[in-house]
C-alpha cells in the first residue's frame, strides 16, 4: 500500500485524469482525499494497492503523464490504515469527550495521512500517550523538538531519535497541559490546510479535569 500525494490544476477533469492513468498502469485505488487548495491547483492524496511486481515508480509516472500535474510525495503507508476523515474523528470525540485528546491523537496517523502521533504532557515533558509507530520520545528528545506551546511545524534531521530518518512533525496544543504532534518519515510538510484542520479539530477537545481543578 502506498499514499502518493499529488498537486494537479484545479480544474475540471484532472483528478479523473490522474485516476484513469493510475488504474491503467495497474494501481488499485483505495481511496482519495483533498488535502486543500492554493494559487490555482488542488493537493489530492491517493492511497493505492499495488500489484506484485509494480514498482511505486510505475505510479509516479503515471501521475505525471498528465500534463502539469507534480507527485509531491510517494512513499509505504502502513497496511489497514486506510483514511478517516475529520467528521468520522469528531463524531468519535464528541461520543466520549473524557478520552477526546487520546482519540485525536490515534486518528491523527489515518486522518491526516501522517506516520505517527504522541499525546505529551507539557509540564513533565513525557508521552501520555502514543501510536504504534511513533518513537520513543523521552524528555531529552521532546527537548529537541522545541517549543511545545504553539502551533507549529518543523524539519527534523536523520539521527534526531536513534535510528530515525529525516521527519516533519506538526505541533498542535490541545489544552494548557497537553499537546498533540504528528510525524511523517521524509514529508511532505503539513500544509497549512492540514494545520487549520488538526487546530480545529484539537480545539474541540473539551477542557480536561486538571484545568477545571486549576479554576476552582
């Protein structure tokens, strides 16, 4: 299973066209979804199956057989993951808000098409909670993410956790204790479309327990 993420003019036909040309070179299309819109062309990302002995090469180039049409990125998507879309997640947090930031954080991987999530707590600088992808984060490698207390993306070099290649994180508070980064191996970045998203979607997790301990 691979997710390829293509930029393409924003006119009539020219999804339909990067769909034909996927499936007559083989691909089995799984599902697409807009990642959003800017200066006259649309960010779609395609997850496709990909027959044995097809090479993701073979589907990059199909993409770009059509004319002005750019793959920004194409790489393994883990298997079952499938997408989700944010109504599917919020319907989900709104049915047990007590667990709301939990539940963001293990759609983030399928809804915004990252490879992990973590759950940090801000003020002990440790995981509360992760995906099962996600890296081992301890203090001293949440420190070398940097600032946890606004909304951000960054670029990470390779080596950044032992082991880990090249990731694009985003970083988004859900509440004054809690924040909430998503991780892709190698890109492509978030979006700013994907940013105001995951904000949104972050900013509909209900207070917690401790920030209503704090008012008291």
């Amino acid at each position: 299973m691979f997710l390829i993420r293509v930029s393409l003019p924003d006119r009539p036909g020219s999804l339909g066209a990067v769909a034909s040309a996927l499936g007559n070179a083989g691909a089995d299309i799984q599902s697409v979804a807009i990642v959003g819109r800017e200066h006259g062309r649309v960010v779609d990302d395609f997850l496709v199956d990909l027959p044995i002995g097809m090479m993701p090469d073979s589907a990059v180039s199909a993409c770009t057989s059509n004319d002005d049409v750019k793959v920004l990125w194409c790489s393994r998507y883990p298997g079952g993951a499938g997408l989700e879309s944010d109504v599917e997640v919020l319907e989900r947090m709104l049915a047990d808000p007590d667990n709301a930031a939990e539940i963001l954080t293990e759609a983030a991987p399928p809804v915004f098409h990252c490879h992990w999530a973590v759950l940090v707590d801000v003020t002990a600088l440790q995981v509360v909670h992760s995906t099962p992808l996600a890296p081992d984060l301890d203090g001293a490698a949440l420190e070398k993410v940097g600032p946890l207390d606004r909304c951000r993306t960054t670029d990470l070099a390779a080596g950044w956790v032992p082991g880990w290649v090249e990731t694009v994180i985003a970083i988004v508070p859900v509440d004054a204790h809690r924040t909430l980064i998503a991780g892709r191996h190698g890109g492509p970045d978030f979006l700013a479309a994907e940013m105001a998203r995951l904000r949104y979607l972050a900013a509909l997790i209900p207070v917690g327990t401790t920030d209503r301990d704090d008012m008291m």
